[in-house]
C-alpha cells in the first residue's frame, strides 16, 4: 500500500469555481502534512503546511482528519494561475517525506 | 532567497556509462536529499543526508550511490546507468528536524539510451 494517495484527476474547473482535493495516509504515526505546487516541467514548491485546527491562506484552505487519515486542499475562486499539480506530503520518521503522485488542475477561462 | 542548484537541465548518457548529478545549495541546510520523480509514481526517495559524509537510503537506492564531502553539495552517482533509470532527477535540501520546508532543485532530466 502507498504511504499517500491522490486521486492523479485531470480536475477541469471554469475560473472562478470551488475545488477540493483529499488524500489519504496510511502512516496512523505520521507527524506534520503538507501541500506542495509543481507547475509543469519545474520543480514542487511548498504551498502550504496542514495543521490540526486547519488552517487559511487566501483563497486556499488545508485541513486534516487524522481519525480517517485523510488530508484536503479547499481552493475557491480558481484563477487560471491556479492551474498546476497540486502534491500532497506527509511526513513519517525524522526526516523523510513521502509525497504523493499529484493532483493535476486545471482552470479553464 | 534559498537556491538549490543542480549541474544539468538535461543529460543523455548511454547503458553503462557512469553519470555524475551534482546538487549545490547555499542556505547552510543540514539535509539534503535525492528524489527520481516518474508520471504515475511521484517522487521517490533515492538517498538523503543529514550531515557531511553521512548517508541514508531511501525508497529505492538500487543502482545509486551518493556523497557528500561539503555540507553545500551532494552528489549522484548512477555506477552504471541503465534504461530504466531515464527518469527527473530532484535535488533538494532543509533545516533539520520539526516541521520544514524541502526547497528543490530545478531537476535534471537524464535519458539513458
């Protein structure tokens, strides 16, 4: 079984539309989580952490459910900038992060 | 601004050859890692290391080995290089330990023919 998760997509969203992303863990041990952005043919950027409260930055909302593993990414009013595969990252053991295959968005004006 | 620098964008060795990827970062981090990053499997843990001259393996280390003599850089090396490693190679480094950001390399992009 993989450490994490992610529905691959394609997701297809007009401008202005809500998304939703989820993953799973499989890791009940796992410490911190994350969001990773990778545009095409460049390097992920971190995009934000995942917080047990759940946490806002902008547009984009993070939460964790740990009683079901899973992780979510919420963006709202999708611009077309927004477009790019989004990377969902746990984090298990000292030092090392596992990453899932990606989410591929892409909004469409 | 943190920068993660590796030696090539793009690099095409033949079967067997021995391939050389070099990582270079100057914000002082303590780990630096390798990733191999395929469609349909993500990114895969090569190799990390926490400290100069130390080295741990990842996910799938077969095939690699790596180095790090300088606390700022951290190598690939593919002994003997085979078709089922063309692959995007990631660099990239961190703070130690707690919560933390990986900052990547702009990837190198190995075919092997």
């Amino acid at each position: 079984r993989k450490e994490v998760e992610q529905d691959p997509g394609p997701f297809n969203v007009p401008e202005g539309a809500t998304v939703a992303f989820n993953c799973t863990y499989s890791n009940s041990a796992s410490q911190s989580f994350f969001w990773y952005r990778q545009d095409c043919r460049k390097e992920p950027k971190l995009l934000m952490s995942v917080y047990s409260s759940g946490n806002e930055d902008g547009r984009f909302t993070a939460q964790l459910n740990r009683a079901s593993q899973y992780i979510s990414l919420l963006i709202r009013d999708s611009k077309l900038s927004d477009s790019a595969t989004y990377l969902c990252v746990v984090k298990a053991g000292a030092n090392n992060l596992f990453f899932g295959t990606g989410t591929r968005l892409t909004v469409i004006p | 601004d943190v920068k993660v620098t590796q030696s090539s964008r793009y690099l095409v060795k033949r079967t067997g050859e021995k391939v050389f990827l070099e990582c270079v970062q100057d914000m002082d981090h303590e780990n630096m890692f390798w990733y191999r990053q395929d469609p349909g499997l993500g990114l895969r843990l090569i190799y990390f290391s926490y400290d100069v001259k130390m080295k741990e393996k990842g996910d799938i280390p077969e095939g690699y080995s790596v180095s790090r003599e300088k606390k700022e850089r951290f190598s690939l090396i593919l002994e003997s290089a085979s078709t089922n490693q063309t692959s995007m190679y990631l660099c990239a480094s961190s703070w130690q330990g707690g919560s933390y950001e990986q900052y990547f390399g702009p990837g190198t992009r190995l075919t092997v023919t």
